[in-house]
C-alpha cells in the first residue's frame, strides 16, 4: 500500500491509543513514521542487490510479519520514552504501545491487497492476502486523512473517539471491497456456467484506485481465462482463453532458481507460453489487459536449442499506463458505467491504455 496511506493509518491507530498521554503530535508523528516503517526492507534490499527478483523475494517480508512489531516496538517506545520523557514516573507504555500498535497496523493492511505478505517470516514464507483493496484507494485514505484532521481541531476528550470512529468506518470500508471481490468471483463462475464451462478455480482481484472494477481469472482443467467485470454494473464477461503450456521447456523455467521464486511471488497464478527461441510465465493477478498472456509481470529465458536448454532467466516487468486524466477517466469509465455498453466500450477503452 502507498506510503501516505501507511503514515495516515499508523497515525490515526497512535492517535486512538495514545493521544490522551502522549498528546495529538506526539501520537500523531510517531504513528504516521512507524506506519510507513515497515516498508524499510524495501530500501535496503534495493540498495543490496539489483536482482528484481531478491527483491521481491525480500519485501513485504521480516520488517511485514505479526511477529517484528512486538520484539521492535517494545525497544523503539523504550528509547522514545527514554529521550522524552519529563521525569522518572512517567511511564513508557504509552510509546510501547504506540510504536507497537502502528508497526502492526502495516502488515495488516498490506494483507488486505493480493499482492502477498509474509505475515509469519522468518517461520514460513507463505505470502498471505485478502483481497479487498487495491495498492492505492483514495476514499480509504481520505478517510484516515479526514478522522486525524477532525480529531485535530476536537476537544481532548472527544478526540479519539473521532480517530476511533474513523477507523471503523475504514475497517467497514475494507469489508466492503472484500464483499465485492466475493460477489465478483461468484459473478464469473455463474458467467462461466452459463456458457457451459466448468472452472476449478476463479479468482478476483482489485484493480486501481476504487473497489469495483475486477480483475477475472478463471483455471478449467486445461485452460486460463481472464476477463473484468464492475461490479457497480455486473456485466456478461469478455474472457480470453488460452491453453495450459504443459510443455517440457515451459516445466523447465519453472523449476529453475528464477522459476521458483516467480511462482511463490504469483501464489502458482502463473500462464506459460513458448515458441521456437523464447519461453516465458506471467503472473495472471496482475493486469491491465484481458488478454492472458498479457500481465504486469513476468519471467522470460531465451532457448538455446530446439529442446529444453534455456539461457540464465530474467524478470521483466511490463510498462504501466501513465497516469493522466485521460487514463484515469477510462479506468472511472469502466468501474462505473450506466449500462453493460456503455461498459464494453469503457473496458475496451481500459484495457488498450
């Protein structure tokens, strides 16, 4: 999730805790600071290696798990409260409890976009998801945003029962994206069964900037289908289809070092494809097209010969849509259209960007 987004849930969760002892600043800036923390794995491995694919191995990993908030936070609030305290009887819980409750409030929220967390590293590295929220959604922020701000100019007592209400209001808005994906996913399978097509899988996943524009990805026991439908105006669905690459070079990228870390990034919610001098395997979640093969992501090796023999893999991430109004618009288009043409001409729109 974006940085502000981050610093605006972490202050508003130091501000409900912490504000009666601490005061609103106080609160407020540790909250925001130790929210966006936990995304420091990002810079570090960055500044590491310049393998893409460490690097996704490495974020959203130890500095994101339910574990490195209470073995972090207890010893960051200790110093903080060492360097502000105003005496020996004051007490350090309230920092404790501050640094420790933002840190968390991190990871949580990651979880709820389908990106993937490792809420349990350094015990598993099993990527956790809840697919409720895209990476950026400005009502969710602004809601954060606008609790802190009238929190701010409140009287004492009030205060935190407006960041607490704020804060529900978010978590409500959370559960609302998660129904949407839910009422998605049951959408495609109905879709897919009317036209006699039985899928052992179908997946939903948010797209960008609101909640009900999504992302379709069905698996049938041979087949990949990918499609979108709003769910502001349930459409039938324009899927694309493409048949499973079983192939031996295809199974060889797979299980390379390359292939390995790519499959755990995608949860398995990868397609293949080949041809005479090119192999390669695309994340499925991700995309602003409908066509299968067509995705965010995705891992590419060169043949060397006409049998399995594959140049070192690399990972390439695919060019995203600028973000201009014109862009922005036909996204606005396609998530919320006045009826199911209006619709296929806005995603046809979206998906050419």
């Amino acid at each position: 999730v974006d940085p502000l987004t981050q610093a605006a849930l972490g202050a508003a969760v130091g501000h409900s805790c912490t504000s009666r002892t601490l005061g609103y600043g106080q609160a407020v800036f540790w909250g925001a600071f130790a929210g966006m923390f936990p995304d420091i794995d990002g810079l570090v491995v960055n500044a590491i290696t310049d393998d893409p694919l460490l690097r996704l191995l490495h974020h959203r990993g130890i500095t994101h798990s339910l574990l490195f908030a209470p073995v972090v936070g207890p010893v960051w609030g200790l110093a903080l409260w060492s360097w502000a305290r105003d005496g020996p009887k004051t007490s350090p819980w309230p920092w404790i409890v501050l640094i420790t409750a933002a840190l968390w409030s991190h990871p949580i929220l990651d979880f709820c976009t389908h990106y993937g967390t490792q809420l349990l590293s350094p015990l598993s590295q099993h990527r956790f998801a809840f697919p409720a929220l895209p990476i950026i959604e400005p009502i969710y922020t602004s809601l954060l945003i606008v609790g802190l701000l009238i929190a701010g100019v409140s009287a004492l007592g009030r205060a935190r029962s407006v960041t607490f209400f704020f804060i529900f209001l978010s978590c409500v808005y959370l559960l609302y994206g998660f129904k949407i994906n839910h009422d998605a996913e049951k959408w495609a399978q109905q879709d897919l069964l009317s036209r006699g097509v039985v899928a052992t899988e179908v997946y939903a996943f948010p797209t960008l900037l609101q909640l009900h524009l999504r992302r379709l990805v069905a698996q049938t026991e041979k087949e990949d289908w990918v499609g979108f439908v709003s769910m502001a105006q349930p459409c039938p669905v324009n899927w694309s289809r493409n048949e499973r690459d079983y192939s031996p070079v295809a199974e060889v990228l797979r299980n390379t070092r390359e292939g390995h870390i790519f499959e755990w990034f995608a949860g398995g919610l990868t397609a293949a494809y080949h041809d005479e001098s090119t192999v390669f395997i695309t994340d499925l979640r991700y995309g602003f097209s409908n066509e299968v093969l067509s995705s965010n992501w995705q891992l590419e090796a060169a043949r060397v010969d006409s049998l399995v023999q594959l140049e070192v893999p690399h990972y390439k991430r695919n060019a995203r849509p600028v973000a201009s109004w014109s862009n922005i618009s036909k996204l606005w288009s396609a998530a919320y259209p006045p009826d199911c043409e209006v619709f296929a001409s806005s995603l046809e729109a979206f998906t050419n960007f």
